[in-house]
C-alpha cells in the first residue's frame, strides 16, 4: 500500500511542478520525511521517537536556512 501512496504522490508532484518555481519546489521536497512523520503520528498514532524529533530539526534548520540563503541572495 505505502507504494501505491507514494506512486500517486509522486505523480500529483511531477505534474503540477511547472507551477513553481524548481528551486523552492526541490527545497520543499525536503520535507517529506517530516510531513510523513508527522502524518504517521495523526493517521496511525505512532509515537515519535527522540531520534525522529532530532533528524526533523536538522531538516527543518536545513529548508529555514536555504530558504533564508536565497531570499538574501536576491
């Protein structure tokens, strides 16, 4: 099942990525594994673990601190 979810998902994105830009789009694509976390929390009720929260900050600081880098590039 998790397959067919991910196949469906992944189509959504191939076919509405010409609506943003490819930059923030491949930023954006970071945060899969987070928004899948938290989603496994809502949907299933599984319990975060402390790794989990660690590598979601780590990921989190990484798509804040590009996001920052770019607009002050700019």
């Amino acid at each position: 099942m998790p397959v067919v979810v991910h196949g469906i998902a992944t189509l959504i994105w191939n076919n509405n990525i010409r609506y943003v830009d490819a930059s923030k789009a491949s930023v954006l694509s970071n945060l899969e594994p987070f928004v899948a976390m938290i989603m496994g929390l809502i949907l299933l009720c599984k319990p975060i673990t402390g790794v989990e929260i660690l590598g979601s900050l780590f990921i989190l600081a990484g798509v804040m601190l590009s996001t920052y880098q770019r607009k002050k590039a700019i």
